[in-house]
C-alpha cells in the first residue's frame, strides 16, 4: 500500500492507527473503549475524526497509549514502514522511512543523512547519544551471559567474568557521564555475584594446574 509522500506526521501517524486499528477487527467504538481501559479519555467521534483528517494533532501520551492498545512499536505509529518510500518529517524535510526510524532510535544524527552543520550540533549529538552508547555497551555484556552455553562451566564462569568487569567499567563510565546507571534486578544482581565468585575460584584453580 502506497501513501501520498506530502502527508504531515499527524496524517501519517492517523493513517497507521487506521491500518492497525482494521487489521485487528476493531470498530472506531472499540478502539475508543480500549483506550479509555488504558486511561485515554477518547470517544468513537475522536477516532473517527483523527481517521479521517479533521484532527490535526496528537499529544505524546495519546501516541504511547495507543502503541500500548494496539500492541504495536511506538515508532511504528510514526514511521510508515513498509507502506510508503518517502515520509514527511516537517513541512520542508522529507526522508526514508527507515532512516527515519533509525533516526529514533538514535542510529543516525539526521534522518536526511546530511552531515552536521556545524561542529556545535556534531557535539551536542554525540553527548545526548552517550546514554545510548552505555546502555547498549552495558546490556551487550549481560545478554552475553545469558547467551553462554552451559555444557562448558569454565568457560560460562570466565566468561560472566570478564561481562562483570565491562559492566563495571560501565557503570563507571555512566558515573563519569553523569548518566544513571540501570537497574538490573535483585534477581540478576544475586546471580552475577555468585558467577563471580566462582569464576574467581575457577580460573585460580585452572591457574594452578
């Protein structure tokens, strides 16, 4: 299905609600019930005149809410995917919708692919990137663990390891960014502590042999 390139993002974001919204089965009445389930104050009249153009915007909240309802990516209520070549980003900017959702989730600076106009914006890209690039990194080393076979204890134990000590570099980095440092769970915590102390014990005796 092919969708007009000059559409604005809240045609676009209206058309994908409908697309989802009659995939699933739902009547406009149906979509408005779940949403008001969900906290979202709406009526079948306020779906029916986002669908249809005579509303013209709508608010972060009705957008993850209705991701939330829908069960659908977020990004997916804003970026076209598969259905269009060509997306409006703002009223003179047009681009891919995939560099588009690249764009969100902080792969490229610009969904046009420019390069930066001045070193200043190069800068402040790259320091609101950083949260990104230590998330990634410090999440990285705990789906390793997860990965490691268990046939082999030696090499899960000095493999969770050496994922602990990047996790802690990690987190020292996130210290020095000023960045908060994630969460992982009481559960994860536990298990990283016994992995450690027993990759210590493990690598001292294959040390010894």
């Amino acid at each position: 299905m092919t969708q007009p390139a000059n559409e604005t993002p809240t045609q676009t974001f209206a058309a994908r609600v409908r697309q989802y919204r009659t995939d699933r089965g739902w009547s406009a009445r149906v979509l408005a019930e779940k949403c008001q389930e969900a906290g979202l104050k709406w009526e079948r009249d306020v779906v029916a005149n986002l669908e249809s153009g005579r509303r013209t915007s709508v608010t972060l909240d009705e957008l993850l809410i209705l991701a939330l309802v829908l069960n659908v990516p977020p990004i997916l209520l804003v970026t076209p995917l598969g259905t269009k070549d060509v997306q409006q980003v703002a009223p003179n900017v047009r681009a891919t919708p995939w560099d588009v959702y690249r764009w969100f989730l902080g792969e490229i600076a610009d969904p046009r692919g420019d390069e930066f106009a001045t070193a200043e914006a190069k800068n402040n890209w790259s320091k609101a990137h950083e949260a990104i690039r230590l998330y990634q990194k410090f999440y990285k080393g705990i789906d390793d663990v997860r990965r490691m076979p268990t046939d082999d204890q030696f090499a899960r134990y000095a493999g969770a390891l050496h994922a602990i000590q990047v996790a802690l570099e990690v987190q020292e980095e996130m210290a020095r960014a000023g960045v908060l440092a994630p969460t992982i769970g009481e559960e994860l915590e536990t298990q990283f502590a016994h992995l450690k102390r027993v990759a210590v014990a493990e690598t001292k005796e294959e040390g010894d042999k």
